[in-house]
C-alpha cells in the first residue's frame, strides 16, 4: 500500500471516521485514506432496503436527534431529512404504555382516581415537566410515591437494565439508572432534542456523501489492525511496515491496537433476529420494548420510520434485540456495542490512553475509541472537536 502520498490515515469508516475524514479534507485541503474492516461505509449505522421494500438497520434502530445546531447543520449539508420522533412502549403485564414512565403510562397503569392523586403528588413534590431518575423517586417518603417507584422499578426498569447489561440488580451503576427517568409530562416522546429525523436516504447514503470530498480514498474490507502499528519505543506510525509520518486517526478500540497489552476492556454485544410478517404492521409503535417475559429487549419495526418504499402495504420487516457478552473469537458475540462502564474498567481504559497521547501524531474520536456511551450526534460532535482541537496545535 503506498501510504506517502497520505497526509491522513483513518481507521474506521462509521461516522467518527468519515467526519473526521471530511474535515480533514475540506478544511486543510489534506490527502486521506480511510480504512475499513467491513464490506461497507457507516458502521453500525449501516442500513440497506430488504426484500420487503423496507429500509432496515442491520445493527440496530438508530434514530437522530440532537439539541446540537451546528451538528444538525453539519450533516444537512449531506443529506435532507425524514422528519420522525421517536415513540417507545414498554409491554408490562400484558399492558402497553409508553417509555419512559410518563403522566399517560401513570394512568395505563393505575386505577383513575389513585392515578390522579399521584400525579398531583409528582408535580407537587418535582414540578411540571420534571424528569426524576428512579433512585431519586425511591428515596421519597411518601409511601404512595414509593409505592410507584417500586412498581417502576420492578416491573419497567430492573429487568430490562439486567439482561441489557447482563448483571444483578445490585450492580446497575448509578449512571444507568440516571439515563431512565420518569417524566412529569404527557409527551410521549422518547427524546425531546429540536432536531429530530432520519436521513432520507439512509444512513449508509449519508456517510457516503460524507466521504464523497476528491481529497478522500475509501478502502473496504481492510483489516486496519494487520496494517497499521504503532511502534512503542521509538513512538513511530508504522502502515504496512513502513513508517508514516503524517496524522493517523483511529476510531477503534485502543486494546485492540495495543493487541491487548494492558488487557482487554469489556463490552456488550447484541444478536439480532431479522423476522418478515406479510401484514400492514405488527406493533402499533417503532419500538416495543420487553423488561419481564422473553429472552429479547425489545422488537423494532421499521416500517414507521418511513413508509414502506416497495409501496407493498402488507408486508413488514421487525428485529428482535438480544443482549450477550462481547467475545472477540466468537464471531456470534464479535461487534462491541457498549462500554461496560466502571471504575475498573474507566481506569484501565485511562492507561491505554496514556499510552496513545505519546504520539504526537495520533488523534483518537468515536465510541470505541474514547470508552464512552455516545448517541450519534455525540459521536459527530466529538469528531468536529477533535478535528478542531488537532487543527488548533497544528497551527500553533
């Protein structure tokens, strides 16, 4: 591979990658290959029309939102948007109410009268519009608002928390359960961001545009890892087992790239069972979610996220979402989807992270890259910063 006719090499070519990938182009006018392990661009927001007619998410639901302007900004400029907000129901003996908690899942559940004495109770006690993580709701001494409480927590939250992460009830870290809270409002809404929708095109067609500038190269099924090293004792860039002298960008994980020096940092991986229903649709919502009765998470139909563009009316395409430990030689268990977040790991991840900021030449962005949770206009977010940022010691 000649790699001197680079300026810029990316590892990666999911939205931290191909942002990071355009701004190096379009901003400095720089030369840059952007390598990528799968047969296609966008990562885990890789969507593509079955045979169904129906645009699927072959990692997942993703669905945008952002309360950032310049990052709805940045990717309007590649791509017009479907406007769609997000609406979840959680199933809960054999009742289906809206997620997260609300004032209306308060009455799907409760009897009229005891409901509206609650109701007064929360916005009393919270205010209007209030958003109250559940272990806040538990420590009220009200007994009929910690009978509400338990009753959320048992039959919404803990389940659901615990085969999402796979762990006991005891051991949901705080930061968790403060990403759930109950909502003193009747908007069902599952994010409450001004900008919300999905590219009209596609996700995939999106970072394809993304990564459209003349100043890019996009290399497919490339194995980066058996490419691209680092050299620890003379801190040298080394592509193909040549040195590299310009700006690699890695959006990987950073054991991997250290091939596990430090130890390997755990995460969570998903299974996804794909089923076609010939009828209109199958659910009255996007995403129903499952905390008690199956092995599932929750069950997505596409289908309301845009209509069907085959125009065939009575078929449907649904995902069905199982939650299992990330294993790297296990191709079932492979794709790391969620940092498992904790003081151990944060301190391990913080020793890889040493260990890259001795290469002057280095820049790290995205999820895996940076052990965190991000949501996708974190994850642009973050690329533009850290472009920024580079961009601001190169001129120094």
């Amino acid at each position: 591979m000649q790699v001197k006719k680079y300026d810029v090499i990316i590892v990666g070519a999911g939205f931290s990658g191909a942002v990071v990938a355009e701004q190096f182009a379009s901003q400095m006018n720089k030369k840059v290959l952007v390598l990528e392990q799968r047969n296609h661009v966008a990562g885990n927001c890789f969507d593509k029309i079955d045979s169904n007619g129906v645009r699927i998410h072959q990692y997942g639901p993703h669905l945008f939102h952002t309360r950032h302007v310049n990052v709805w900004n940045y990717l309007s400029q590649f791509t017009k948007w479907h406007k769609y907000e997000h609406k979840v129901l959680g199933s809960i003996d054999g009742k289906l109410a809206p997620v997260p908690f609300n004032l209306n899942s308060l009455h799907v559940f409760f009897p009229k009268e005891l409901a509206s004495i609650l109701e007064r109770k929360l916005i009393a006690k919270y205010g209007d519009g209030a958003k109250v993580p559940i272990l806040e709701l538990k420590k009220t001494d009200d007994t009929q608002l910690q009978e509400l409480a338990k009753f959320i927590y048992d039959k919404l939250f803990v389940n659901y928390t615990c085969k999402q992460w796979g762990c006991k009830p005891e051991e949901i870290a705080p930061e968790v359960t403060a990403r759930v809270p109950v909502v003193l409002s009747r908007d069902d809404r599952y994010f409450h961001d001004k900008y919300q929708g999905v590219p009209d095109k596609g996700y995939t067609a999106l970072v394809k545009n993304i990564l459209m500038h003349k100043n890019i190269t996009t290399k497919l099924s490339c194995t980066a890892s058996e490419l691209v090293k680092l050299d620890i004792i003379n801190k040298k860039i080394l592509v193909s087992g040549e040195e590299f002298n310009g700006v690699l960008v890695y959006t990987g994980m950073l054991d991997e790239l250290f091939n596990y020096s430090l130890g390997e940092l755990p995460y969570r991986s998903l299974k996804f069972k794909f089923e076609q229903h010939d009828k209109e649709y199958y659910q009255p919502a996007t995403t129903v979610n499952y905390p008690n009765e199956h092995k599932y998470t929750r069950i997505t139909e596409f289908k309301h996220l845009q209509p069907n563009l085959s125009g065939i009316q009575q078929s449907t395409t649904i995902v069905k979402e199982f939650p299992l430990d990330y294993c790297r030689h296990d191709l079932c268990k492979s794709v790391p989807y969620y940092p498992i977040l904790n003081d151990a790991n944060n301190s391990k991840y913080l020793d890889y992270e040493c260990l890259i900021k001795e290469f002057c030449n280095v820049l790290i962005a995205g999820r895996l890259a940076k052990y965190k949770y991000f949501n996708m206009d974190d994850t642009v977010l973050n690329a533009i910063e850290a472009f920024e940022e580079f961009r601001g010691k190169y001129n120094e």
